[in-house]
C-alpha cells in the first residue's frame, strides 16, 4: 500500500514536471531519484504512457480546431479591411500631427523665451525689492536716530546687517549703505548717550525742585505723624522712619515720587540701557553715565572746595537752604536713578561713597557756620529743621547719615549756648528785681502755683493769707526759669534727635548743670558778698532750697527717655550749692560776730562798785534787743541747722568774752558780782527764749538728718556755753572755796571750773577780813593745791559731762 502510493506521487509530479514550462530543470532531480533507487524503469514506462496521452489529447484539440480556424480566417479577413481603413486614416491624422507640431515646436520655443524672459524680471523685482528694503530700512533706522529711538533704530540696524546681500553688493549704493552700517551703529551709541547727558542736563536743574518737593512731603509727614503720635500715647516714643513709624505709614507717603511729581521720566536711560546691552557694552554705559553724574555733583559741590576758610560760603539762610535743598534733589536723585534701574547705572555703594565725600566737605563747613553765623533762636530753629529733616530723607534713602548727625549734636550745643545765653539775661534781670525779703502771697491759688513750681511741699496751717513763704522772690523765678529750659530742651530735641541719645543726655545734663553752677549760684555768690546781714541770710535762705532743689531737677532730667543709657543723673551744681550755702554761712557768722564784738566793746563794768543794779546794764540790754531782733525777725527763715550753729557761736562767743572779761579783772566786790550776775542771768534768758523758738521751728527730713549726722547744738549743748561762766558766778557769790573743796559738791557744781581759775578768782574779790580769817585762807589754798594734783580727774569729769552734753 505505501508502494502504491509513492508511485502514485512520483507520476503526479513528473506529469506536473512535463507540464511546466521549466520541466527540464524539473525533470533532472526526478530522473536522479529514480536512478538512485533503480526505478528508472518505471519512470521510462511512465514517461511513454503520458506521451502517448499528450498525443492523443494534441489530435482530439486539431480535430476540434479545424471549424474554429475556418471561421477566424473569416474574422481575420474583415479585421484586415477595417485595419486599412484605419491605416489610412492614422496616415491622415500623422500628416495633421505634422504640421500641428511644427506649429507647437515654433510656440514651445517663444515659450521657452517668455519663460526666461519671466524668471529675469523676477529676479529684477527681488533686487529692486531687496534695494528698497535697504533704503526703508536705513531711511527708518535715520528717522529713528531723529525720533531718539535708539533702540529700535539699532535693531532696524542689525536687520540692515542680517539681509542676504550677494545679489545687490555690486551696486554702488549698496556698497555705500555697508559702508555706512559702522558709522550710523557709531551714531546711534554717541547720540544714545548724547540725549541721555541732555536728559541729566535737565535733572540737573530739577534738583532745587526736586529737593523742595521732599521737603514738603517730609513736613507733611512730621505733621502728620506729630498727631498721630498726641492721639495714641504709646507711640509717642517712636521718631519718623522708626520700624514702628514705618509700618503704619500711608500709602500716600510711601508712593512719593520726586520723578512722577515734576513730569521726569527715564525713558530716554532705559533706551540707552537697552542700546548698551545689546552691544554688550553696559559696563562702558555705566562708566559714562558715572563720569557725567559727577560732573553734575561737582558742579553743585564746587563751591566747597574753593571757599575761602575764613570767608563764610553761605551768606544768609535763603543761600544755605537753597543749597541744602539742590543737595538733598541731587542725593535723593542718585538714589532713585539707582531704584529704577535696578542699580544697573549707580549701585547702593557709589551712591553711599560719593555722600561720605561730600559729608567730608560738607559738615566742617556747616559746623563752622553754626560757629560763627547761627546767633539768633530764629536762626537755630531754622538751621535745625533744615538739617534734620535732610537728615531724614537721606535716612529714607539708606544713606548713611551718622557724619550729618555730628551736626545735629553741634546744632543742639549751639542752641544750649543760645538759651543759656538768654536765661541768663533772665536771670539776671530777676537778681536784680529780687528785694532778699521772703515772698508774701496772698491767695491760696497763687500759693499751690508756687509750691508746685518750687517743690515746696510745706501744708500750711490754716488758709489764712497773706502768707509768708522762707524764700524770696527769685527762687521760685530761678526754678520756673530752668523747669521752662529742660522742657523747652526737650522739645528741641524731640522731633529729630532719634540716636545717640546718650551724647544728647549728656549735652543736656552738663548744660543745666554749667547755668546752675555758672550762672545761678555765680549771681547768689554776688548776692552773699552784701554788707547787708538781711540780705545773706535770705540768700542763705534760698540757698537752702536751691540745694534741695537740684535732686528735683536731677528728677525731671530723668524723666527723659534718653536717661535710661546713663545708670544715674548727678549735677556737681548739688555740691557747689552746698559750698555756696556754707560761704553764705560763714560770711553771716563773721558779720554777726563783728557785730556782737562792735556791742561788746561798750561793755564797760565797775568791778569796785557798791551799789547794786535794780535791772541789767543798758549795755547788756542793746546786747540783748540786738540778739532777739537778729535772731527773731532777720534770722527767723534760717534753716534750723543753720540757726542752731549761729545762736551756738553768737552765745559762745558771748560766754568767752565776758568769762575772759571777768577772769582779766584785779578786783571785784559781791555788789559788782551781783550785777554781773543779773547781766548774765538776762542773757541766760535771752538763750532760753531764742533756744525755745528754735526747737519749735520745724525742720524737714533732711535738716533732721543734717543734725543727727554732725552734731547740730541742741538745746542742751546751747545751754552749757554758759556752764563755766555760770559756775565761776555762783563760786564767787558764795565768797569761799568750802564747796569747791569737798570733792562731792566740786564735781557737781563745780566741775567747769580749775582749781587755779578758782583761787584766784576767790582772791579777787574783794571782802574785810576777820580773825583768823588768813590762816584759813592759807589753809584753804594749801588744800586746794592738793586738789590740783587730782586736776586730771577734773578734766576728765569735765569732758565728760561735755561730751555727755553734746
């Protein structure tokens, strides 16, 4: 069965192989096979099998043919008869083709002569169009150069530059317009920067303006910050371009635009900007417009640097503010310029340098005007608000204004000078209205406004008036005058002094304290050198308070927020009260003392008398008148230390005299002793009365503690300058040294007294002798020299008693 069916396929295959158009190729492989595997028998036989069937299929087809052949030689025959016609009738048609090609032969070539004809006035037109874009463009880019568009003129050039030139650079204009591409590039930069120097011409003269319209725009802040600063408190301490200041400020001040305000725009520097950056050249820009803005600023600052040092550049304000003025236009202008051009032309640092240079220049010059030109209060009020508000708007623009406030301290000592100057006009003017007689008011109004302006802080008793105050009239003068001058001070310095507030404390500190020492106690040192006692015991009076005082204006300096950089405010005016006080003193103490000495000379006393005096000498009485009027009216306002000392040194002396005076005496009898006894003993009087309305008076804290601290007399100490005086007295009335002898009663009556002083004073006195009377006198002295040996234990007991006193 597989035989069967591979030669089923073999025969299939050599039939489809004879069958081809290729089948010797096809053959060739089969007939190899068959040798190959001894078949070529079979393939013979079958080979002759389809040959024979090939034949026989070739007579069947002839036989079919014959009839089909018969009737295509017919068809042929008709085909032939139409294949003439149409023969002739192609031969009739080539023959019109003929002469039809002729005449599109002789068409196609005047075709083909148009047709260059056409494309040589195309390229006609794309030169003269190429000419014409050349001429639109450099006539615009000239037009443009008129028109200072110099940046759009320099891209028109640089399209210029871009155009394909081949096809027209053999024209002679168009060799000149190449040719010209460097100069009008060359025209555009120069004429560029050329209307940019116009541009700053015109700036030039808008500085004036310009710094005037800052000027207003900065009043107008100060007013406008002033109220708001009355209505909320808090912010009260915070000055113009404080953060605090700054971020409440409106929109309309912050907006200010010098440039805006006065119609200057920058159009014509951001043009050459853009010119100078498309030629990569900004830097050279930069420097140009540099050199050119110097120039502007020497011009302003020349006259400066050629100012004769010791002629004066400003000849009257209106001269100084104009130039302030063209100034600050021309600072703030730099600085805007830099703003607006995001620093591309002037950066932050040439503006800061050229206004260091200038400051250099500037503040010599404006100092030395404050100097020697600045006389008037008008004058320093103008000049400060000039150069403070300068100050602020240099501030406003980030300059750095720590050289300029140098003249705000400079304008603040000169003001100092000036109201110094005028309070002691004042002051002068005052002294010499003053009487020196305590100040009389006459209504309780008038006397709260005094005790408020004096810081006199006594409640009066009962609102009986008119009352007597212990100062005169200058005091509370003086004291409103220099309360007038802190505050008038402090709102000088109120508005603008916003730094170094130490330096403006200080200022202020040591002008209060050169008028207090320079010009107040300068005056009351006048007053003291009267020959009136009247007179140096009021001013020692008002030199009480004025001492007391200073603590309280030491207060109100204080007060002031600058104070907080200095630990603790001290005027030397303080000491300087203090040691006027004690000039005063001492000259009162040495006029009292002259006088008293002047009375005492009249003391004239009959130590031989036998009468005795029904009252005191006349002498002892004007002694005493004198003592009661001087300390009851004259000194009656002394301070209580003060008039402790005097009745301590008036009485003191009083005791050394007339002690010295009976000591000096030879000889006295008991009548003599008994007057001498009655005069002391009214003086005594006189001690206790002065002594007993001085312990009344009353004395404040400071005086109180004036005492404790260095021993003020007291009652008891004023009394013991009469002690020895009284003791030695009361000796000689008892006309024997029996008591003096017994040690007991000696130490308690008589512990003043030496026993040499005793002896000879009981000698003195005169007396008749009885029997037996000189031997006890012998006696006695011998005794009481041999209490001289226990002389040293009598000192002690008499120091110490004294010391105990005091």
């Amino acid at each position: 069965m597989l035989i069967h069916s591979n030669e089923v396929s073999k025969e299939s295959l050599l039939l489809h192989s004879l069958s081809s158009d290729d089948y010797i190729e096809n053959i060739g492989p089969i007939i190899r096979t068959a040798i190959k595997n001894n078949g070529l028998d079979n393939l013979i036989e079958t080979l002759q099998e389809t040959v024979c069937d090939k034949e026989q299929q070739l007579q069947e087809v002839s036989v079919k043919g014959s009839s089909d052949i018969k009737l295509a030689v017919g068809s042929i025959i008709e085909v032939k008869k139409i294949s003439d016609d149409l023969r002739y009738k192609v031969l009739e048609i080539n023959d019109d083709l003929e002469s039809t090609g002729k005449v599109l032969n002789e068409k196609n070539k005047v075709s083909i002569k148009y047709k260059k004809l056409y494309n040589k006035i195309n390229e006609t037109i794309f030169v003269l169009k190429s000419c014409l874009q050349i001429l639109e463009l450099t006539n615009k880019i000239i037009d443009l150069i008129g028109k200072k568009s110099f940046y759009h003129a320099l891209k028109n050039l640089q399209d210029l530059v871009n155009i394909h030139l081949n096809e027209i650079e053999t024209f002679e204009f168009t060799k000149k317009i190449i040719s010209s591409v460097p100069t009008l590039h060359k025209m555009i930069k120069e004429d560029c920067f050329s209307f940019v120097k116009k541009w700053l011409g015109n700036l030039e003269r808008h500085f004036h303006t310009i710094g005037d319209d800052c000027f207003q725009q900065l009043q107008a802040l100060n007013s406008y910050w002033a109220e708001t600063r009355s209505q909320n408190p808090i912010l009260a301490q915070y000055s113009i371009n404080s953060p605090i200041e700054l971020s409440v400020r409106p929109d309309k001040f912050k907006t200010f635009d010098p440039f805006s305000l006065n119609n200057i725009t920058l159009d014509s520097v951001y043009d050459s900007m853009m010119v100078y950056d498309t030629i990569n050249e900004l830097d050279e820009l930069k420097e140009q417009f540099k050199k050119e803005w110097l120039i502007k600023k020497d011009r302003l600052v020349y006259p400066m640097y050629n100012s004769n040092p010791s002629q004066e550049m400003f000849l009257d304000r209106n001269q100084l503010r104009d130039f302030i003025y063209s100034l600050i236009g021309l600072l703030v202008c730099d600085r805007l310029i830099g703003v607006k051009t995001h620093f591309k032309l002037r950066s932050s640092n040439e503006s800061r340098e050229m206004f260091v240079t200038i400051c250099k220049r500037l503040v010599p010059i404006l100092k030395k005007h404050v100097d020697e030109k600045i006389t008037t209060l008008d004058d320093i009020i103008f000049f400060k608000k000039l150069i403070c508000c300068s100050i602020q708007i240099l501030e406003q623009c980030d300059y750095p204004i720590e050289n300029l406030y140098s003249i705000l301290l400079c304008i603040l000592q000169r003001y100092m000078k000036i109201i110094t100057n005028s309070f002691k006009i004042e002051l002068v003017k005052n002294m010499n209205a003053d009487d020196s007689m305590p100040l009389v008011v006459k209504d309780m109004e008038s006397y709260k406004s005094i005790s408020i302006i004096s810081w006199y802080r006594h409640t009066p008793s009962n609102n009986r008036f008119p009352k007597q105050l212990p100062f005169s009239s200058i005091y509370p003068m003086t004291c409103l005058q220099i309360q007038n001058l802190i505050k008038e001070v402090n709102e000088f310095i109120d508005d603008f002094y916003s730094y170094q507030g130490r330096e403006i404390l200080q200022i202020t500190i040591e002008t209060i304290d050169s008028v207090l020492n320079n010009i107040v106690i300068k005056n009351l040192r006048h007053k003291i050198e009267s020959t009136i006692k009247e007179v140096i015991a009021q001013n020692l009076i008002n030199l009480e308070f004025f001492s007391t005082s200073v603590r309280e204006i030491e207060n109100l300096l204080s007060y002031s927020s600058e104070s907080r950089s200095i630990d603790s405010i001290h005027l030397t005016a303080y000491d300087n009260f203090l040691a006027t006080r004690k000039l005063a003193e001492d000259k009162l103490f040495e006029m009292v003392d002259t006088k008293v000495e002047d009375l005492l000379d009249f003391v004239d006393y009959n130590w031989r008398t036998k009468e005795q005096n029904p009252e005191p000498n006349i002498f002892i009485k004007d002694i005493g008148q004198f003592l009661q009027m001087m300390f009851t009216s004259t000194f009656s306002n002394l301070p209580r230390t003060v008039k402790s000392l005097l009745l301590l040194r008036t009485f003191d002396l009083l005791s050394s005299y007339f002690l010295d005076f009976l000591k000096r005496s030879s000889l006295f009898t008991k009548e003599a002793i008994y007057n001498f006894d009655m005069d002391i003993t009214y003086i005594e009087s006189i001690i206790n009365e002065l002594n007993g309305q001085n312990q009344n008076q009353p004395a404040d804290e400071d005086e109180e503690k004036s005492i404790e601290e260095h021993s003020i007399p007291t009652s008891v100490s004023l009394q013991s300058t009469f002690i020895e005086l009284r003791q030695l007295i009361n000796l000689l009335k008892s006309g024997t040294l029996d008591e003096f002898r017994e040690q007991s009663i000696r130490m308690r009556t008589y512990d003043r007294i030496k026993p040499e002083d005793a002896i000879s004073a009981i000698h003195k006195l005169e007396r008749e002798p009885e029997i037996g009377e000189e031997a006890n006198e012998l006696q006695q002295d011998s005794a009481i020299a041999s209490i001289s040996g226990s002389g040293r234990f009598a000192r002690f007991g008499y120091k110490f008693k004294k010391s105990t006193a005091g």
